[in-house]
C-alpha cells in the first residue's frame, strides 16, 4: 500500500478523529451491568461475537461496497445502501448512533477534502451527494473519506472494523473495568481475526448481508432504560 494512503487510513480509524465514536458501547454497557461481562474473557467473548457475527455480516460489507460506488459515485445506489442501513439500525440507540455520527463526520470531511494534495475530483460530487440525504448514515459518510484516501474497499473495511474494535475495548476497559495491559491483549487477540474477515466481507454478495443477533439488540434495546449509564449506547 501506498504509505500515504496508509497514513489517511490510520487518519480515519483513529479515535482523534471527532465523530463521537467515544460516547458509544452498542449494548456492551448493559452487558456489564447485567453481569453477562464480568471480565477480560467475557469482554472478550462478547466483541469477538459481535465483531464476527454482526458488524462482519453487515455493516462491513456495506462500507466496502460504498467505497468502491464512490470511486465513480453512483448516486442511487449510495443513496439506497444509505437508507437501508438506517432501516436496518436494529434499536432506537443505535439508529440514533449512526446519525449523530454520520452528521459529525460530514462536518469534518470537507475540512478532510481540503486537506489532501490530489483531492480526487469525485470529491466535490460526493460532499454534493451527501448533502442531498436526509440523514447520511455513518458507514456512508466514513467511506466517501475513505474512498478519497485511495484506498481499495478492503483497505477501507480492515480500518473500519479496527476503529470499531478499538473503541469496544475502550468502552470495556472503563465498564468491567479492565486494566490497560488487558485492553492490550484483547486488542491483540481479537485484531487477528480483522483481516479474513475483511476478505470475506468485501466478496459477501448482497443478498448474503444480514445483522441478526437477537442477544445485541436485546442488550440496546434494554440500555435505553438503563439507570445509571456513562455511554449513550
């Protein structure tokens, strides 16, 4: 890969970049307070499994198909992968996620666009196309950026689903909670299993994407009326 590419990729998985991701535990926070995740092995358990089960199966395969309509942007079809996947948003939670940060990310992303030397020149259309959706989902919005680095979807996907697993074992060090040096080793473990599943996403035919994972939505759906919570997720 291209190291400047690889430098924008690192640019769009890292927790500096301001979208909100921080605010969010997806359910996670009700699986800690109802004793389902008690320590560094049911953490581990429970991101495993929604990491392979739910976001692999879905959300991932999604991006990777909107970074490559972006390449030669078809609206369309960007559109309607768009409201799909907020028709798909399995809780009230976590539509409301995908929202909030889809918006933030699109505040930033022209700043984004005028930070790179060779913008490319779908840019412009893009910001033009997103501005057009009611609601631009995050997935949406992210892989638009994403694209723009020059990355290839599956490029695009392994960061997507590090960022994702990297802010879940945030979220467990400070609710079971757990120490740094295992959060360290979750990380470690659990990043091994990103690269197939990348491979696999990118050549998941549509017809295949699905989230069913009744235990995830249960644990959303009951944070919502969760006493005390640090998360909004």
């Amino acid at each position: 890969m291209n190291p400047l590419v690889l430098i924008r990729l690192l640019h769009l998985a890292s927790p500096a970049l301001p979208v909100g991701a921080y605010s969010y535990s997806q359910g996670l926070e009700w699986a800690v307070e109802s004793g389902v995740v008690q320590d560094e092995a049911a953490a581990g358990q429970w991101i495993a499994d929604a990491l392979q089960w739910n976001l692999a199966q879905w959300e991932a395969p999604l991006v990777g198909r909107l970074v490559e309509l972006w390449s030669d942007p078809m609206a369309d079809a960007i559109a309607a992968l768009n409201t799909g996947f907020l028709a798909a948003r399995e809780t009230a939670e976590l539509r409301a996620e995908t929202v909030q940060m889809g918006y933030s990310c699109l505040k930033v992303l022209p700043e984004l666009f005028d930070a790179l030397p060779q913008c490319p020149p779908f840019a412009t259309t893009g910001l033009a196309l997103l501005a057009t959706l009611d609601e631009p989902a995050f997935p949406t919005v992210w892989s638009c950026a994403a694209a723009a680095s020059g990355a290839s979807a599956e490029s695009a996907v392994t960061a997507y689903l590090w960022a994702w697993l990297e802010n879940q074992v945030m979220g467990a060090i400070k609710l079971v909670p757990l120490g740094q040096s295992a959060g360290q080793r979750l990380l470690a473990r659990l990043s091994e299993k990103i690269p197939e599943l990348s491979r696999t996403a990118c050549r998941l035919p549509e017809s295949e994407w699905h989230n069913f994972a009744p235990g995830l939505v249960l644990a959303s759906s009951r944070h919502e009326t969760q006493y005390s919570r640090l998360f909004r997720s």
